[in-house]
C-alpha cells in the first residue's frame, strides 16, 4: 500500500514536469509561432510584412500552398547565411533565426522572377 502511493506520487512529480519542459519548448521566442504564406496563383507573401523581436530566437514557418516552388528570404540582416524558408509546392518549412540588428529589411523570394513580379515584403525587427 505504502509503496504504491509512492510510486504514484512518482509518475504524477515526472507529468509534472514534462508539462512544464513542453511549457518551456513551445514558448520559444516569446511572440509565438509566425506563419507567413506564399499567396497561391500570385507572387506575394501572407502577411507581406512581420515584425519580430530583435536578438530572440524567433520560429518561422513558411507554408506553400501554390503550384511552383517559393523561398523566403531576408537581405542584408548581415547574418553569416541569409535567412531562408525554402518550400515545395504543397509543403512547408520551419525554422528558427535570432535577428541581432533592429531595423526594416527586405524579404524576397529568390526564383528566378518572382521579386520582379512583386513577390517581396518587409520584416520589422524591433
Ligand atoms: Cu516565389
């Protein structure tokens, strides 16, 4: 009986704290999740413009519901690799960057045409 409710009260302190590690994982970055979407049968980014906070990791996801391949990328962050969603059509990806710099920079997508044909947005980092 004694130790029954021993190990009971073993099982309930581990849920307890793999409620509070999914706690701490899912947080991430503070300001969430951020979905941004390639727009479908169009060149454009959904929301065209997100802002995100300046030396926090921040987790992206860039979804691609359109027929043809989309990347989603930021210029000039002067990060050693510039930031890049990369998706397939009908995919997505998820990454997770930390922007050191505050300031408005330029995201575009690198297919060939695709920024000339208006595929660009703005990330705010603040
Ligand atoms: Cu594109």
């Amino acid at each position: 009986m004694r130790s029954f409710w021993k190990s009971g009260a073993l099982i309930g302190a581990l849920a307890g704290l793999a409620l509070v590690l999914a706690a701490c994982t899912s947080g991430g970055g503070g300001s969430g999740g951020n979905t941004i979407t390639a727009k479908k049968g169009g060149f454009a980014f959904e929301p065209a413009t997100i802002t995100v906070p300046a030396n926090q990791p921040v987790t992206l996801t860039f979804k691609n519901p359109d027929t043809q391949i989309h990347d989603w990328r930021v210029r000039g962050t002067g990060l050693p690799e510039e930031p890049t969603l990369y998706a397939e059509p009908g995919k997505q990806e998820t990454k997770t960057f930390t922007f050191p710099k505050p300031g408005e920079y330029v995201i575009y997508c690198s297919l060939p045409g695709h920024e000339a044909s208006g595929m660009v947005g703005k990330l705010i980092v603040k």
